[in-house]
C-alpha cells in the first residue's frame, strides 16, 4: 500500500479516485469517516487520503494523477470563443464544442 494522493478537498481526492479506478489500478481510501469529527487531529489528519493497493500500481498511478493535474486543475474554466462557462472536467465547450485552451 502506497499513498498516491491527499486533498483538503475530499470532492477532489474522490474524483482522482474515480480515474484511477477506470483505468483498472485498485486503490482505497483512508480518512474516509473523520470528516466532521476532527476533534484533537491536526486538519492535515483528517485529509482525505488515496492509496494504491499494489505497489506495483503507484508508478502508473501517479502518471495518471500527474496527467491530471496538468489538463485539469479542477476549477470551471471559460470558453475563449463563446465565453461559455464549462466545468473542469469538460475538455471541449459544451456549448460550441470550441477546444479548451490553458
Ligand atoms: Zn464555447
């Protein structure tokens, strides 16, 4: 078991969970109950954690995670042909089909 990824952000660190997962690399979750309930733990305790569960995934994992942060910082983006407002995950205008551009 290696640790891929953390995120203040739990909704982030699910969405990397769910494209490591399509691509057929087993990971599970840690921290997955605390939320809410922080109590004594410092807030980097309770940051939801993903880890691979073979260690022979991590390189290919982290590959993906690193493709991931590079196309998609995971904030809405807007289209430079129609202005349109599009979601991170989006890679073309859902309105005029324009190509994202960074
Ligand atoms: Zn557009």
């Amino acid at each position: 078991m290696k640790l891929i990824y953390t995120h203040e952000n739990r909704f982030i660190v699910s969405n990397v969970q769910n494209i490591v997962q399509n691509a057929g690399i087993n990971v599970t979750l840690k921290n997955e109950y605390v939320a809410g309930g922080a109590g004594d733990l410092s807030p980097f305790d309770t940051w939801l954690e993903l880890w691979v569960t073979d260690d022979k995934d991590y390189e290919k994992a982290s590959e993906i995670i690193r493709s991931i942060n590079n196309t998609d910082n995971m904030h809405d983006w807007f289209c430079s042909q129609c202005h349109e407002k599009n979601s991170a995950s989006f890679e073309i205008c859902w309105q005029c089909q324009h190509e994202r551009e960074s």
